[in-house]
C-alpha cells in the first residue's frame, strides 16, 4: 500500500482560507495587559487588505495595524500574537506572487516594529527589507548590538489610517 505525503500549502492558499473574524471577551484578569476586554482575532485576508493601505513614503508599525484593525471591527485591542503571523502570512505570499510575475505585490517592507526597527522574519529578513525602504526614499540606521537595523525618523513616516 503507497502512503501519500501531504504537502504544506503555499503562502497564498493559507491566505486564501476561509475565515471570519472573531472578537472574543478577556477575561478580568487579563484585560488590562491586552488593552481592551474585548480583542479581535482577525484574518490573513483583512491584515493583508490593511497593509496594501500603506502608501509608498509611508510605514505602519505592528502597533497601528492591531489599532486601526480593532476599531475597524469594534473591538478594544487585536490580538498581537495572530496578527504578527498573519502579517507574516501576508509577506510570504506577497513574495509568492512576486515570483510568480506580480508587478503589483502587497508591500510588507513598510510594516516596522514599534520603535522602527526593521523584521527579521521577513522574506530575505532584514537586508531585503531595508532594500526595499531604501529603494523607496528611507533612511535605515544601523543595528545596534541585538537590536536590528531601524528607520531613520519613522515616527515622521507613520501612515494615518
């Protein structure tokens, strides 16, 4: 009897999934820390949506993403956890579609951590990423002992959703 291996699904089809946001109640004790008694846990589909709103010239910190999507859908807080892989998600099928003939790809390069600095995790990590801010008219500082290479003056560069 022949097994059949199962295959890993590409970037683009786990942001093509079926999903629904969800908004679900914190618990009392755990409120305060997520900001919020109500969090959304929202989809690869609506971070992607939120992230090609980023003009060029602009960035968006994680942060801004989880705000904008929470009130967005009526919820105190997004959840930070869920978000950042879908943001993730988001990256690698934009990379996907790139490789694919895409001229037109979601630009994940302009999502930054709080303090500017630049995503490791990101399709060619940090170097690809500042390639692409730099390609776009942005000044990246040079890492700092652990802490990876950031945008120059981002808070200036903060896209308002």
């Amino acid at each position: 009897m022949q097994r059949r291996l199962k295959t890993r699904k590409s970037w683009r089809e786990k942001m093509q999934l079926e999903q629904q946001p969800k908004i679900v109640k914190l618990p009392p004790e755990g409120w305060a820390r997520m900001g919020g008694r109500t969090m959304l846990v929202s989809t690869p589909r609506d971070v992607d949506a939120l992230m090609r709103k980023i003009p060029k010239g602009k960035v968006a910190t994680s942060a801004l993403l989880r705000e904008k999507l929470a009130h967005d859908f009526g919820a105190e807080c997004a959840c930070p956890t869920s978000t950042g892989i879908f943001v993730r998600i988001a990256a690698e099928a934009a990379e996907e579609d790139r490789a694919g003939g895409a001229k037109k790809i979601t630009p994940y390069w302009r999502v930054i951590a709080k303090d500017g600095g630049l995503n490791e995790k990101f399709p060619g990590g940090v170097k690809s990423q500042a390639e692409n801010l730099k390609a776009e008219g942005f000044q990246i500082e040079s890492a700092t002992g652990k802490k990876p290479p950031r945008v120059k003056e981002f808070e200036k560069k903060l896209v308002k959703f």
